[in-house]
C-alpha cells in the first residue's frame, strides 16, 4: 500500500547545542531511515574542522558550503537531517522538508554544552555576543518550522513526540 508523502526529508533546525545531531541519529535509527550531518559532511569534504574553515576561509565561505550541501542533501529522499544553527538563518531548505525545530533555551544549551564542546564552535566563543545571535535566530526558526519541540528537557522524554508526529503525518 503506497501512498504519496508530503515531504521528502526530515531536517532539524535549532541553535548550537540544542541536540540536533543526538536526536537525529536516534530518530533515524528508529525510523530506518538514513542520518546525515551537514557540519560532518562539509567537515569531511574540506578536510579541515569547522572551526579551522571559519579561520582560514572565512564565515562567509562556510555559509556558502552549507547551502550547497542541503541543496545536494534535498535532491534526495528518506533522509533525517542534522544542520548548523546558522543554516536555516543563511540558506534556503528545499521546501518539501519537514523543518523540526529543537526549541531549547539559551542557558539550558550552555549548562549542557561541555568545554571541549564549546570550542567547537566559533560563534559560542564569546557568550554575550553568542546570547545576542540566540535572540536574533530565534522568531526564524519558528517561523520556518513545520513542528517545533520542546528540547529542555532530556532526549528520551521528547523522541516519541518527533517520532510520533513523523509517522501519525506520513511524512517521510
Ligand atoms: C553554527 C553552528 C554550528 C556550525 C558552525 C556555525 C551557527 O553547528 O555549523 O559552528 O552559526 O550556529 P551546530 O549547530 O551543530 O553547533
């Protein structure tokens, strides 16, 4: 029994650290569908850590890198997609996603974030500025999400809510 789905893919968006990545692995293993990682697939193709692109090339050219990785993502189906907090503020995502917003407080996702974490990404380096960018970002995600979820809490409490919207919608 087939029927025609409204998205192609699931694609998570949400501020640094908010569990983007912990959620969609878990998401996809239970869904049987694949995971991919915007950050590790540019990582892996530049051979070079995110922090040492933004250094050596530049934010803007990162930016540019995201974009064409969701646009390759997207022109495939079945997908669980992890993005950068910065993606969905700098690129378009293909419209037949269902954009999953990862709705977690600032001081939540810095309480979690441990150091070596922190150091990953160049835009928490300096707090207040990165708390100013949290309050810029944070009307645009809504606005583009298809179903936003509560991520203040833990993992396990808040999986079967994506889970179970995912497949009660027939989305994927
Ligand atoms: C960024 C988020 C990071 C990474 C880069 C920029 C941002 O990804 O893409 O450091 O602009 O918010 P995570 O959201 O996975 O930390």
């Amino acid at each position: 029994m087939g029927y025609t789905s409204v998205y192609d893919n699931v694609v998570l968006i949400g501020f640094m650290g908010s569990g983007k990545t912990s959620v969609g692995k878990i998401l996809a293993r239970q869904l049987y569908k694949d995971f991919v990682d915007v950050d590790t697939i540019i990582e892996a193709e530049e051979k070079m850590s995110v922090t040492e692109i933004f250094e050596t090339k530049g934010e803007a050219y990162f930016r540019e890198l995201e974009q064409k990785c969701i646009n390759k993502l997207t022109e495939k189906k079945g997908q669980v997609i992890a993005t950068g907090g910065g993606l969905p503020i700098h690129s378009s995502i293909a419209e037949k996603s269902l954009i999953v917003y990862m709705d977690a407080d600032f001081d939540v996702i810095l309480s979690r974030l441990p150091k070596k974490e922190r150091e990953k990404r160049p835009l928490l380096e300096d707090e207040v500025r990165a708390r100013a960018l949290y309050a810029e970002r944070i009307d645009t995600y809504k606005e583009l999400a298809v179903f936003t979820v509560d991520s203040n809490q833990k993992i396990p409490i808040f999986i079967h809510v994506i889970r179970d919207f995912i497949l009660d919608q027939r989305v994927l």
